[in-house]
C-alpha cells in the first residue's frame, strides 16, 4: 500500500487516536542484555553451556535454594514437577479454577484428572480452605499458583498437604521476584516453578524442590529447575 493510499476519504473516515498503550509485559532490556546474548553466540555455545550452568548457580541463590534447572519453558518446569511427584492415572491433582491453562494440562500430561478449587476473590489463589473442599479419594497432589505474581498464602495449604499426605507444587510462574513473609515465592517449596515469559516476568521454568526424595515429604536442601 503507498503512503497515500492510507488518506483518509469520505468514503473511509479517520480513526479516532489510539490511547496510549500500558506496557504490561514490555521486558526491561538494554545493552547488558544485548552484549550478554552477543557473548554467548561469540563463545559457540548456543545449547547447554557454562552461561546456564551459571544462571542456575544465580537464580538458585537468589531463591534461597540449594539447585535450580533450567528447562524450555515454565510448563516443561510443571510437567517435570508432576514426574517428579509420581502422580499418574488414576490419580487426581487439585489446580486452581483460575490459572493459565498450562497449570491443568501438565496434570494430563502425565495421565491425572486436574480436579478445580476456586479462588479467593480478593486475592485470586486458592485457600486451604478451598483446596480442601476440592479433594477427593483420588487426590494425591495439589498445584498451586501465586496467580499473577500475587504470593499464595502457602503455609496453611502446605500444612494441609502435610497432613493430608499430598503432594505440593507451587505454580510461581509470574512471582520471581515477589515475596511471602519475607522470602522469595517458593524458594522454600518443595517444588516450584517460574516462568521467564515476558507476560510472565520471565520464560525459563524452574522447579525448586525442598528434598531430594520429593515424596519422603522431608525437607532437605533446596532447589530449583529452570529451562531457557
Ligand atoms: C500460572 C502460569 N503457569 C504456567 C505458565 C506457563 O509458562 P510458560 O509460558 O513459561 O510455559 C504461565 C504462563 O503465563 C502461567 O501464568
């Protein structure tokens, strides 16, 4: 199309002015980021190098955890997360009504009927309360996720888990960088991933896991998973 051919006749009239947009999810990047990416395609390695090694080594102290993975995505962090637990067919995990459809399908992933507990209106994450109205005899795992990066009360879910035998997963897809009680989102879950998608605050997934033997329900040292 020519410049003049987006004239405005009477056929076709002007547009009113587009408000001014809010950038959400407009990622903060400069030329740090730029010379690093440069770097890393200089260095040849453009797969599984010492820069992921060391942003592992990074984000796990950043998190208070012991071990950070990093993986493709925050949803290959979730479905690593439902492996790790053991959860399979048969089997149901209680997920937030309201979340990313990621948070549900990883629970398909691995054969396990997601099974929905509704949020609370004024913060939007699930309460024990909810979770507990949503278990059945099948329930072996819950999801739960600090939706939007607002922090999910976790410590009464967790006791809940506890005392119920369940396993429990945080969904901190969009909460790096937020904080419960004064540490960061997760970083003393036994499981948790994040997101290092734009809209999401970042896009690599991480599961940080509390014990080795996930399902010994101990805590050990911590650790995370995350995926670039
Ligand atoms: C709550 C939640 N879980 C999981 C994901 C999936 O993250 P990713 O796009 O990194 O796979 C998202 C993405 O927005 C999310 O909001």
């Amino acid at each position: 199309m020519s410049p003049d051919s987006a004239v405005p006749t009477a056929a076709a009239p002007a547009r009113p002015a587009a408000p001014a947009m809010l950038p959400v999810m407009r990622p903060w990047l400069g030329e740090e980021e730029a010379e690093a990416a440069a770097a890393a395609v200089r260095s040849g390695w453009v797969a599984q190098g010492p820069r992921v090694a060391e942003f592992e080594r990074a984000l796990a102290a950043r998190l208070g955890a012991a071990e950070a993975v990093v993986v493709s995505s925050c949803t290959t962090a979730l479905h690593l997360a439902m492996v790790l637990t053991g959860v399979g067919p048969g089997d149901d995990v209680v997920v937030p009504s309201l979340s990313f459809i990621a948070t549900a399908n990883v629970v398909r992933y691995v054969g396990a009927r997601p099974v929905f507990a509704d949020v609370d209106p004024s913060t939007q994450n699930v309460t024990a309360a909810t979770v507990e109205a949503a278990l059945t005899p099948a329930t072996r795992a819950v999801i739960a996720v600090d939706q939007g990066g607002m922090p999910l009360d976790v410590e009464p879910v967790r006791a809940l888990c506890l005392r119920r035998g369940l396993e429990l997963v945080q969904d901190s897809a969009c909460a790096i960088g937020s904080t419960y009680r004064g540490r960061p989102v997760g970083g003393d879950a036994t499981l948790a991933a994040y997101s290092f998608h734009p809209a999401s605050c970042s896009r690599p997934g991480r599961v940080a896991r509390w014990s080795p033997t996930v399902r010994s329900g101990r805590r050990g040292r911590g650790g995370c998973a995350s995926t670039a």
